[in-house]
C-alpha cells in the first residue's frame, strides 16, 4: 500500500517547484540534483549548508535511503542474470590437460604396447558444445529476465515515490509550524500594543487596573502558544532529518514555499475517471502486471522440460609420452642358403637381405602433439521419457507462482482505486473545512476589529476582547492547516491523472 501512496508524492514535488521556479526539475522519476554547494557526497549525503529547500531535501533523502539502494542493487542483480540469460546462447570451450607417471609393467599409450619401464605421459582435451534446441528455454529465459528486470526498474520508481511522499509531508509540516509561529507572534504583537494602550489609561486614569492583570494573562497565553509553535517546528525538523536519513541535532532552515490562497471547487473528474487514467501510469501498478508478464515466461521455461534437447559437440584431442615407437635400422645385409627343387632336382641358392634392428626412440614433444591429434564433431540428443514428475512439478509450481502474481497485481489495482476513492473523498472534506475555515477568520477578524475597538471606547472589558482574539488566533492557524492540506490533495489527484502543474 505505501507503494500506492509513494506515488501522490510526485505530482506535489512538481507542483511545489512550479512555485520556486524550479518546474520540470523532478519527473516521475525525481533525478538527483547536482549541486556541490547543497549536498556533499560521503557515507551519507550531508547539507553543507544550513538552508535547504525542498530538491535538495530530497536528494538528500534518495541519495542515503537505504531502501532505494537495496532496490538499485535488485536492478543490478536483473541486469546480471538477463547478460547471463543471452550469453547461454553462445557455445561453450574448455580444456582439460592431464600429467602421469606411471613405474613398472605399464602400457605405452602412444602405442598401446605392454612396456616394462616408467612412462611419463600427458593427454590433452579441447571441447565445446552448443545447444540447437531445447523447447525453447534460452528465448524463454531472455523475455523473463527482461521482463523481471522492467519490473523492478518499475519498483524503483514508487521506492523513490515513497522515499519523496515522505520528505514532502516533513516539509510542509515544518512550513505549516513556521506559518503558524508567524501568526503567533503577530497576535503576541498585537496583544502587547494592546497592553501598552491600556497600561496608558490606567496611568490616566481612565480605565481600571484590573484591565491589565487579564492582558498579562493573554500575553502568557501568546508567549504559551509561540512556545508550541516553535516546538512542532522542531518536531517537524527532526522528522525531515529522519526521513533524509541524518542525525537529528543537525541545525537545518528550510527554504519557504509561496503557495497562493487556493480557490476551491468542485473536481472537474471523477474517482472512476481518475482510476482508469492512473492504471495506466502508476508505477506499482505495471511492475505488478510485468512481474505476471514474467512469471508467464516461466510457466514456458518449466514448460521446456517436457521437449528433446539437441546439443552440438566438437573435441580435439592428443597426447604426449616420453616412451615413443619403435623404429628400424638397416646393419648390412646377410646371405640365407634357400634349398629349391627345379626340374626334380634339389638345389642350393643364396638369397640376400638386410639386417635390421630395432631401436625406441621419442618424437619431440611438439611432433607428437602433432601426430596423434584426433578431432570430433556430433550431435548428441536426449529425448525426456521419465523423469518422476519433475517437469510436471516444476510447471504447476511456475503456473501457481504466476496466479500468486496476478492477485498481487488487482490487489495492487485494488488499493488504486481505494486510494483514489479515499484522496477524492479527502479532497472534498478539506475543501469544505478550507471554505469554512476562511469563512470563520474572515468573521472573526470583523469580531475582532469590533472588540477591539469596543475595547478601546471602554464598552467591553478585556475577558470578552481576549475571548474574541483567542478565537481568531485558532481560526487562522486552523487555516493554514487546511490551506495546505487543500493543496496537497488537489496535487495528488492530479497526480494521477498526469497532468501539468501551474498554480496560475
């Protein structure tokens, strides 16, 4: 839900900055401002100033909230498994090489003869496979890990919304107590020249001294509520340092926000109409309906399982040994008496032939390398014919997965439109109490005026005129409560609709 609400932060960021002449500054996504002299990079952006207005306090706040970084490092992880995702594609290559000896009755491996002597080998191996095949796994694979990592790009987005709604309440919060500590002190001034002018007329003469023990009663009534203001200012100000994630002993002033006197009417959409604009746009809501996006891949993913998977191989492959062949040499010839029978009659003839020997001898090792190379190449298919149920079992669980996603996403469309229904209905309700709220101080500063001078001709006495002023001073900061609160609702529901912000 806080993902619903991250997003109404946006529209009153542009808002706000329309008023300060910093339009179009913050977009959806709220990019981080670049001024050396606002913030100062370390474990923690830090002010360097003691003044900041509302861009830089959220810079601050996106910069060192940890939970925008944990979703940047969600993103990082998707980018990394969706490279993985394509470069699977690609054939693989390893080699292998092995060194042995072996001592006594052995085999020689170039020539596969029983030799009794130590052989010193090595056998050496080049693979690589690649696959043609597989039901469509790899591409499958892809288009998930893509549409995962759109999604979390998309969380990212309302994890700043959430991280921004916050600094944007914190902030109004202290512009509201600082409006408030200026009407305080103004009645306190009032208050005071009041006192004065009538501590004139009991020195004169004209008027009881009683009169002045009730005005000290009202200036402590004053200095009690300049106390309060100051005090939820300095609620407020810790609150913004919390949600900028910095100490809250750090002195801060926030720069002031020109906001006109709103003129309230009627919204000109309505909840539905605003509903169906915002379903479209809000963040939230399409990663929920990627992430379904996604889970569906997966569901064709589990799905490969079942289809046969084609792999093309090739190998190269040699060896070495420091026993070689056997090879002839020719030491002379020698003459062999071959008795033969011609014509019935036996005779003795010489033949002659070469005498050979043979010796062991050891290609260097290059040569053999060379000679006893073997090279291979096929195709290798397995064909899925039992494998206990475990392709079955991987697709219901990607298909329940996938029904779990989708009730995360009308949940998801759920709270929308609550939250719509809810802003709209919040929206009317601060109208009404704005126009009240105006009404009252508008009546009141008449009743006021009247007193006062009442008060001053001597025809009421001063409980009546504190009575009157009392009433006003909660009437004119109930309406700056309101006048803010006014503004912010509006700007949520046009947030939602995407729409431009002026406050002309």
């Amino acid at each position: 839900m806080c993902m619903q609400v991250a997003w109404k932060q946006m529209r009153v960021v542009i808002a706000l900055l329309v008023t300060t002449g910093l339009s179009n500054v913050y977009a959806q996504n709220a990019p981080a401002r670049t001024d050396a002299a606002a913030v100062s990079p370390a474990n923690g952006v830090v002010p360097t100033v003691n003044r900041l207005d509302l861009p830089q306090c959220i810079d601050i706040a996106l910069k060192n909230n940890i939970t925008v970084k944990q979703s940047r490092l969600q993103i990082n992880n998707s980018e990394i498994q969706l490279q993985q995702a394509k470069l699977n594609r690609l054939p693989n290559l390893n080699g292998f090489a092995t060194q042995n000896f072996n001592s006594g009755f052995n085999i020689n491996p170039v020539t596969n003869q029983f030799v009794s002597r130590s052989v010193l080998s090595n056998n050496f191996q080049l693979t690589s496979s690649s696959t043609i095949y597989n039901g469509g796994v790899l591409q499958n694979t892809i288009k998930q890990n893509e549409l995962l990592l759109q999604s979390n790009e998309k969380n990212l987005e309302a994890t700043k919304n959430n991280v921004i709604l916050t600094v944007i309440q914190n902030y109004l919060n202290v512009l509201t107590g600082q409006e408030q500590l200026v009407i305080a002190r103004r009645q306190s001034d009032v208050s005071r020249s009041q006192f004065e002018r009538t501590q004139k007329l009991v020195s004169a003469g004209a008027a009881a001294e009683s009169a002045l023990f009730d005005l000290r009663a009202q200036q402590a009534t004053d200095q009690l509520a300049i106390v309060n203001a100051q005090n939820n200012i300095d609620l407020a100000k810790v609150a913004l340092l919390q949600s900028m994630n910095l100490f809250s002993d750090q002195a801060i002033e926030v720069a002031p926000i020109s906001i006109p006197d709103p003129s309230v009417s009627a919204y000109e959409a309505s909840p539905q109409q605003i509903f169906e604009i915002a379903n479209d746009n809000m963040p939230d809501v399409r990663a929920a309906n990627l992430r379904v996006q996604s889970d569906e891949k997966g569901i064709a993913v589990a799905r490969g399982g079942f289809y046969p998977l084609l792999t093309l191989n090739a190998g190269l492959t040699s060896l070495f040994s420091n026993f070689g062949s056997q090879r002839a040499i020719q030491n002379g010839t020698s003459q062999i008496p071959q008795v033969i029978t011609f014509n019935g009659v036996q005779q003795t003839i010489l033949i002659e032939q070469p005498n050979i020997s043979y010796e062991s001898y050891t290609l260097p090792f290059t040569d053999q390398v060379k000679n006893n190379l073997n090279k291979s190449l096929g195709l290798s298919l397995q064909v899925p014919i039992f494998n206990r149920f475990q392709v079955r079992n991987r697709v219901q669980l990607a298909t329940l997965t996938k029904q779990n996603s989708e009730l995360q996403a009308d949940n998801t469309r759920l709270l929308l439109r609550q939250n719509i229904e809810n802003a709209y209905a919040n929206l009317e309700a601060s109208g009404n109490r704005y126009r009240a709220t105006l009404a009252q101080v508008q009546a009141l500063e008449s009743a006021f005026g009247a007193s006062e001078s009442r008060l001053n001709a001597g025809s009421i006495n001063v409980t009546e005129y504190n009575i009157t002023k009392t009433n006003l001073d909660r009437a004119r900061a109930s309406l700056v409560q309101a006048k803010y609160d006014y503004v912010f609702r509006t700007k949520i529901l046009d947030f939602y609709q995407n729409k431009p912000f002026s406050f002309n």
